[in-house]
C-alpha cells in the first residue's frame, strides 16, 4: 500500500508502493476524466448522477440498470451498442432474485455498463464514431491512455495496458501512483490542486469527486464497502474498488491529514497479492485506523468489514482476522525519502 500527498510524496508504505499494479476498476474515475473532457458529457445532457455510474462497479440493481438505459437514451445509443457483457451480480441478493426469475444478465448489467455509456458519448463528441470505442487503437481510448499518464505524472510508455474484465482497455502503473490520482481528485475537490496550471482539469476532477461522494448508491450498492465507506464520510472521502483485490482512497484536507504530514489532500492505494476482497476490505479498514483517519463513530459504520468472522457450516466460530503489520512513515530528506522513526 501507499500513502501520497497531492504532489505524489510518500507518506506512508507497506509492501512495495512502486510495485507494477493493474488499477482494473479503481481507474474508472480516471477514465472518466477523459469522459469529461471530450465534451460529451454537456453535449447529452449526463448529470452527476450519470458520472457517479461511469465511475461504478455498481452491483446491478434495478436502479443501476434503468439509470444505465436512460443514459443510452440520452446519446441515442442501444443496448447492442455496448462493447461489455453480462454477467453475475457483485450482489448475491440481486443474483438470487435473478435466479428465482429465470433472468439472464446482458450488457446493461454490467457493472461497468456506466463507463462504456461515457465512452460511446466520447467518441462521439470528439468525431470518432462509436464501432470499435473499446478498441486500444481507437481514439478515444488513445484519449484515455494520454489522460491517465498525465494524472500519473508518466510519460506513456511508462504506463502498461491489459484488456479488462468488461472488455475496456485497463492501465497498470506503480501501486503509488494509483494513489497520487486519488489525492489529486480530493485535493480538486478541495480547490486546491497541487498545480496551477490544472484549473480547468482542476474543476472537473473535482466534479468526479462530488459526484462520488454524492451518488455513493450508485458507484457501488447496498451493503457494498465502497457505498457505506462513502456514506460514513459524508463527502470527506472517495473509495473505489478494482477486481483482484485493488484498492484507491481519496481524501479531503483535514486536521487528520495534515497530522499524517500532507499539507493538503491524501491518496491511498491497496493491492493485495492473492485477490481476496473480503481480505481487502479488512486490511483497508484497518489502515485508515492505523492513520487515525475518520473518528472512531465514523469507523463503527463499517467495522462490519474490518474483522469478519470465520465460521465453518454449523456457524461455529474457528478463527479470525489479525492485521500483523505496522504502516512504515517516511519524510523528505533532500532528495531521498527516510523511514520515519
């Protein structure tokens, strides 16, 4: 994991934080930068809601499905223009109504059915057409590989691509500089961008954090971390999950950061090797109390997440979850980090 300030500095680490990461969903908001800045997004009308879904790995609720239908409505687009399919829900409650009904998911109920809408709405505003969007060579994914190098501070051949789950391409970067997007969309948020010459992005970045933090339901789903984790901070903080266990936090400016050594805004970034999202969530918890972040009400919202029980078939409990680790601090000495004493 990585702790960084607005301006990419470490703060705080365990593992490797320059290990190579695929971000898979923790992108999205990045992804969807580039969205905004095509234009598509006033040409058909989307509103923060809709920007709250193409940032989504939402659980495929009804209320998920319809909001992605009307965003198709308004770019004039069909079902069949979608370039994802479908899949199981994220929420066993939803999957076990789909099964009472006989019902089989399509592309609509993707969970990342938001962002390919706002990838079609792209492409169309920059004069691209919308055959082949996911395409790695069409241009508005070129569009979204210069964004996403740029929010990294890398150049483009720094960043790798794979193809992702939902048939998008999905960019892998150091593990810190996943957070350093994050600390930048809160720090936006607070209207204060680590640079000057970013107002325009500046203000857009900031309107995926609100977004965000105003539409939590939509970006993941009842019971989801992302959504109560949300919830709890009441627009101090963003969360977003990626598959295979990754993990990107962003928060806002606060006594609490500026305790942990950021004179602003903070980003953080997961991974955790074998995929368990279970695990992910735990681990996370336990950081942002390791960083003191949030108070102790705040937590208690999603301690649920923090030590989930280990019960075999008969609900007898047979073991727990520890967190036998200690986030290792450092400091600016010239040109070099230190670890903290």
């Amino acid at each position: 994991m990585a702790v960084v300030d607005a301006k990419g500095s470490l703060l705080y680490a365990l593992g490797n934080p320059t290990r190579m990461t695929l971000a898979r969903s923790a992108a999205k908001p990045a992804q969807a930068l580039a969205i905004l800045e095509t234009h598509g997004f006033e040409r058909y009308g989307f509103d923060d809601a809709d920007l709250a879904l193409m940032c989504a790995s939402h659980s495929s609720e009804e209320r998920h499905i319809e909001q992605t239908r009307t965003m198709l409505s308004k770019v004039r687009a069909e079902e069949a223009d979608l370039r994802c399919g479908g899949h199981p829900s994220l929420s066993e409650t939803v999957n076990r109504f789909w099964i009472k009904q006989d019902y089989t998911p399509t592309a609509v109920c993707s969970n990342c059915s938001g962002k390919h809408v706002g990838m079609i709405a792209g492409s169309r505003a920059i004069g691209a057409g919308v055959e082949g969007y996911h395409l790695p060579d069409h241009p508005m994914q070129v569009t979204v590989k210069r964004t996403i190098a740029e929010l990294c501070d890398l150049e483009a051949r720094d960043v790798e691509w794979g193809i992702d789950g939902c048939n998008l391409p999905t960019p892998a970067f150091p593990l810190d500089r996943l957070a350093r997007i994050y600390a930048k969309l809160a720090a936006a948020a607070d209207g204060n961008d680590a640079r000057e010459d970013q107002s325009v992005r500046s203000t857009a970045l900031a309107r995926i954090f609100h977004a965000m933090a105003r539409y939590p339901e939509m970006v993941a789903g009842e019971g989801r971390y992302c959504t109560v984790l949300m919830q709890a901070f009441k627009g101090a903080m963003i969360g977003k999950l990626g598959a295979d266990a990754s993990y990107a936090i962003g928060v806002r400016a606060s006594d609490e950061t500026r305790r942990l050594g950021a004179d602003g805004a903070l980003g953080i970034s997961v991974k955790v090797e074998d995929g368990n999202v279970e695990i992910l969530y735990a681990v996370v918890t336990e950081i942002l109390e390791q960083l003191g972040i949030g108070s102790p009400d705040i937590r208690r919202q999603f301690a649920t997440f923090h030590h989930p029980a280990r019960v075999n078939t008969m609900g007898v409990t047979t073991g727990g979850v520890s967190f036998p680790f200690k986030l290792r601090g450092f400091k600016p000495d010239g040109a070099n980090l230190v670890a903290r004493p």
